[in-house]
C-alpha cells in the first residue's frame, strides 16, 4: 500500500544507534544529550538510541558500549519534548527484559530486526512491545540476499504478529535502485501496513535509494547525521531532507536546524570524515553486513592479509549477522592458504 499521508515521509534518526559502529560505542552523555537535543529540535518523527547491534549488544562480541542501555536512554529522554524515543532490538542478542526496561525509560518505538529470512523469530517481542504501548518497525536485514517475492513472506508474517511497519534494509549496501524499487512495491503491494527503507552508503547510493524507495511508495526513512555508520555509513540525514523537499515530499524536519545539528553538535565529536573507502566499498560489491568492517579490519591486520580478500570470502559464505566470531576463521583459513603456497 501506498503512505496513507501521500507526500508526508517519517524520517527516524539512528546516529546514536547505528553510527555508533563508527563510534566503536563510545558515545557518552555529553554526546547523547547534545545530538538527541538537535534532532528533537529539528522535529524528526524518531531518535534511535541503543548499542550499535541493538539493546544487549554490549558485549566482547560486538563490542562494549561506553553507557549501558539504561544509561543512554536516561540521558536522552529529558532532551525530547516533540520526537519519540525509539530503541533497536535483534531477538537472540537482546531480550524481551530489554523491551520492559526500554518501556520504562519512556520509549515509544521499538524496531524488531531479524535476518531476511528469519521473521518467525520475532513474534513474541513484537507481541511484547505492542502490549508496552509501542509502535513497532521491524526490519529484514540483508535485503538483497533474497527475492521480492521471498521478502514480502517474511514481511507478511511480522505483519500477522502485529507490526505496524517493515523495513526493508540494505545492510550491506549492495543493493541498486533497481532492486529497491522492485523490494519495495512488492511489499507495498502486499501489505496493509507501512513500509519503510534503510540505506547503507556502501555504493555510494544511500541517497538515490532512499528517494527510489519514497518513490515507490515508503513512508519510513532512515538516516544519521554527516551519514555517521558502520562502513561508508547510511543515508546523510541532512541530505535527505533537502532531497525529499526538492522531490515535493514533506518530512516536518527543519532542514536548517539538522544542517547545523550535523555541522555543529555531531561532526566536533566525529573521529574521521564519513567516506567511501576501499575497504567499505568492497562490502558493498560483495554484500557483507555493514557492520563487519571493523572485524574484518582486525582479523587483517593480525593475519597480515588484504582486507578485501576477507570480505570477498565472506561474501561467498553468505555470512551474516550474529557470525561475527566466523570472521576471524575466515581469516585465518585464508592464512593457511597463502602460506601453502
């Protein structure tokens, strides 16, 4: 189906969730309560705040978070009077006793994300969350590593389990416009809730796709500030707003007040400029998870191979996220193959 409000997109911010992979989970309050008070002045539907992979993330696995979960929402909350506060979850990494705690520090938001082929995981959190009072977007993460067809059965299930939108995410980056376009009006098509697009920048095409996916009938878009995320980062949010204004779409995000919010709050706190490197790149023209890279970069450095050989091979084992232990295997396999020869 088509946005009810035609013309009128969601844009829900996730600098403070997913541009903490660029952060290596190091935001503290400073940072929180600055960046939440510029987005909620900037009037965008939603802040995402949690560890990069999601509430329980912080772990040796996907890396320690400076604040816990709690600590981070209670320095955000206070900073929100018009936005809502909105928290990721991936079923098997966090909990349902995450929702609760979440729902106690005043969240209105919770996105459900699985892998694209595994919506039945998620039933009881999304049953959970809906009972909490929250509006729920659940995710399908790696979009491109299957069909329309197959994407629009995932989505039809998380929608009988109550969720009130689905994303479709281009975790890796690697998909075109062509096949945004086809993902989202198979979706729109098929279901009688909203739809919604989360773009890496791994191809450098998180822009074009997020207005594709608009085009095509979305009504949810993700986005960071200066595009801050894990590889060549997500769709710029700043740009997404002067894009969807330009293309006669109206997002209720004030497009002067974001730009300062990147310019002035976030970029001060940045480690690097937010580019299309080598390395990222290559996660797009492979198809690996976005946030792989600072694992793959590691498992390089201590094998002393090229990273793009890593990723390539990861590629081709399809692996996913939640595999982020098989990365440093994969490494050393290839290890013992050069040395053989």
């Amino acid at each position: 189906m088509k946005a009810e409000n035609m013309g009128t997109i969601k844009i829900v911010d996730t600098t403070l969730r997913d541009g903490s992979h660029a952060m290596s989970h190091q935001f503290n309050e400073e940072m929180i309560s600055k960046i939440v008070k510029g987005l909620d002045e900037a009037n965008v539907y939603a802040i995402e705040v949690s560890h990069g992979d999601g509430m329980g993330g912080s772990s040796l696995q996907y890396g320690f978070s400076l604040l816990s979960d709690s600590e981070m929402l209670e320095v955000a909350k206070p900073n929100i009077e018009q936005s809502r506060l909105a928290i990721l979850l991936l079923p098997g990494i966090g909990t349902r006793d995450d929702l609760k705690i979440a729902a106690e520090h005043g969240v209105r938001m919770a996105r459900i994300a699985t892998h694209c082929t595994e919506a039945d995981i998620s039933e009881q959190h999304i049953g959970l969350a809906k009972n909490l009072g929250m509006e729920v977007a659940c995710f399908l993460m790696m979009a491109h590593m299957v069909s329309p067809e197959k994407l629009l059965e995932q989505a039809l299930l998380m929608q009988s389990y109550g969720a009130d939108v689905v994303y479709i995410v281009d975790s890796a980056g690697a998909l075109l416009p062509s096949g945004v376009k086809e993902r989202v009006k198979k979706l729109c098509e098929g279901l009688k809730i909203q739809v919604g697009f989360h773009g890496h920048n791994n191809l450098g095409l998180a822009i074009a796709n997020s207005l594709v996916a608009v085009d095509s009938g979305a009504s949810y878009i993700d986005g960071t500030l200066r595009g801050l995320g894990a590889g060549s980062g997500n769709a710029q949010i700043e740009v997404l707003v002067a894009v969807f204004e330009k293309s006669g779409y109206s997002s209720g995000v004030n497009f002067y007040s974001i730009m300062d919010t990147a310019e002035k709050v976030l970029e001060p706190f940045m480690k690097r400029p937010q580019v299309i490197k080598n390395d990222s790149l290559m996660l797009g023209y492979a198809g690996v998870y976005s946030s792989f890279l600072l694992h793959t970069l590691r498992a390089a450095q201590k094998y002393q191979l090229d990273p793009r050989d890593i990723i390539v091979e990861i590629g081709k084992q399809k692996i996913v996220g939640g595999q982020e232990d098989i990365i440093i295997n994969v490494a050393y396999d290839l290890y013992k193959k050069m040395n053989k020869k």
